[in-house]
C-alpha cells in the first residue's frame, strides 16, 4: 500500500489491483523521539501539527508522507516531551491495518 510516497505494510492480503482503503485506529499507532530499531516494518518521520486534550488520551495530529492522528496517554506524551513542531516517529505493527477496497 501507498500514500505520498510513504508505504505500509499489512498482514491482510491486498487485492493485486485497484485502489484500496487503508484504516489503522488511532490507538494502534505510536509515537517515538528516534526511529524504533524493534524490527517494526511501519515507521514514517513526521511533526506535530497540532495537540490537543481528549479527557483521558492525549491527541497528536502528525504531519508528514502519511499524515495520522495518534492517541497517547497524558503519561507518553509527557514521557516524550510532544510538543507542536516536534519531530516525532509514527509507527504502526502490519496486523493493526486493515484494508478495504476503494
């Protein structure tokens, strides 16, 4: 799958042809300071645009090839100091995506 130059791996098989929908739940993403080296095939740069309180889940809107919006605890988020403009990488495990055809 691809987007902006940016590719994502999923564990569910991807028809040969035609575009699709790729969907990843805001939770199943997360966010790093360095480049995760776990062996985790999804991990794209990216930069806090925006941040903003949702009760108990802090959310971040990132910028960058593929543009997300990942959920952290207020516990992460301070952890990694997520500030607006902050560098930060996305990353995302193949069985979190689900993909759908267009």
């Amino acid at each position: 799958l691809g987007h902006g130059g940016q590719r994502i791996v999923a564990a569910q098989s991807v028809p040969s042809e035609g575009d699709v929908f790729a969907v990843i739940p805001p939770g199943a993403l997360a966010l790093h300071r360095t480049a995760p080296e776990d062996g985790t095939r999804n991990v794209w740069p990216g930069t806090i645009s925006s941040i903003e309180m949702l009760g108990d889940c802090v959310r971040a809107h990132i910028a960058g090839p593929l543009p997300v919006v990942v959920e952290v605890t207020p516990a992460v988020a301070e952890a990694l100091r997520l500030h607006e403009g902050g560098p930060v990488y996305v990353s995302v495990k193949a069985t979190q995506v689900v993909v759908y055809p267009a």
